[in-house]
C-alpha cells in the first residue's frame, strides 16, 4: 500500500560530497476507500430506518338513516376551547326544552392535570383498567402469549359496557390540546374514541360557559 525511497542521495564516489538521507513516502488510497464503502454499505444493510409516527383517529361513519342512531353507553363528550379549556357531559346531549322532556345538559370543566382529565379517565374507565392489569399479570406469569395478550385486550376496550368517549372542538381549540386529549385516552386504556364536529346547541352551551 505505501512505497518507502530510502535512497542515501550519491556520495558514493572518494570525492563526493555526501548528502543527507532522503525519505519520501507514497500511500496508496486505494483500500482505505474500498474498506469505507464496505463499511457503508455494511451500516446501510443492517440499519433500522426511522418510520413515521402515527396517530390512529376515529371518525364514525354517518348513518343512512337518522332513525339507525343508537344510544351510546357508558359515553362521555369533551368540548374543547381556548386557554386548554376541557368541559364534559356524561351521556346523551339535551338542549333546554328538549323533546324528550330530559333535564338540560350541564357542562363540567377540567383540565390536564393528574386531578383533572387523568384522574376522571381513570375513574371511569376502572373495569377495564382492571381487567387489563389482570392480563398483564398473566402475561407476565407466562400463562398466556403475547398474540393472545394483545386480542384479549382489544376485547375488553371494545366491549359494550366498555367507555366510549367523544371528542368535540370549537375553532379556538389548538391542536395541540385535541392531541393530548387523545394520548390521555390511550394511556387510561380507553378504546373507544372517536373525533366528531361540534353540534350548534353545545357550541352555544359551550360559549355560555366560557363567558361565565
């Protein structure tokens, strides 16, 4: 790969003058860059590329008829505004004077701390937690496979009685907030969630709330 020049300069004569030894090196590049693309290549293979990240969201379908609407169990609805404002109703939504003669929705705020919107996922979401944690006991104990682990989870999350939540926002909400919301939703093990436009009459409780 490198040649050495150890030529000693002449004095070899009885009158020559002899020179200082001279020493020039000449490296041959070649393998070095051989080996830097076998260890290119080498990275490149055996690399995990980064994949992209990304958020499951429910949008249910609408119905064809309006008369197929079914009465949600076990749900409750997020409003969301400015300034991370988090209102909720348990239930069925009913404006004043409704038709079905039902007490007029109260919205309730909240917020993103461990006593606000974590707590109140948590609390309503207990049988399911629950039934998980037992799961991930036997999963731990080696009763049950990883496969069957992750299809008896599911089964709990979508169970009727299971929470179902519903996620609304005013055009003042920021992203950022809808976002968190939905992380909330999947750390408390809630499987049932979709995003769906904000009705008029709760957009109008929801302003009446912010005003007071």
């Amino acid at each position: 790969m490198a040649e050495v020049n150890t030529d000693d300069g002449g004095g070899h004569g009885k009158h020559d003058k002899k020179r200082a030894k001279k020493s020039s090196t000449k490296i041959d590049m070649t393998p070095m860059v051989d080996l830097a693309f076998l260890l290119l290549t080498f990275f490149v293979l055996t690399s995990t590329f980064s994949k992209p990240k990304t958020m499951e969201i429910n949008f249910p379908a609408d119905p064809k008829d309006k008369k197929d609407e079914t009465k949600v169990n076990n749900a409750i609805t997020f409003l969301m505004t400015k300034d991370d404002g988090i209102y909720y109703y348990n239930g069925e939504f009913y404006p004043e004077k409704n038709i079905k003669g039902q007490p007029p929705t109260q919205l309730t705020k909240t917020d993103f701390s461990a006593n606000g919107l974590h707590k109140l996922l948590l609390d309503r979401n207990k049988p399911t937690t629950l039934a998980i944690k037992l799961l991930e006991e036997r999963l731990m104990k080696r009763e049950i496979a990883d496969t069957t682990y992750k299809r008896l989870v599911n089964r709990e999350k979508g169970l009727k009685e299971a929470l179902t939540v519903l996620v609304k926002a005013d055009e003042k909400a920021i992203y950022k907030n809808v976002i968190d919301v939905i992380d909330e939703l999947n750390i408390c093990n809630v499987g049932k969630y979709a995003i769906v436009d904000m009705g008029q009459k709760e957009l109008e409780l929801l302003n009446a709330a912010n005003n007071k």
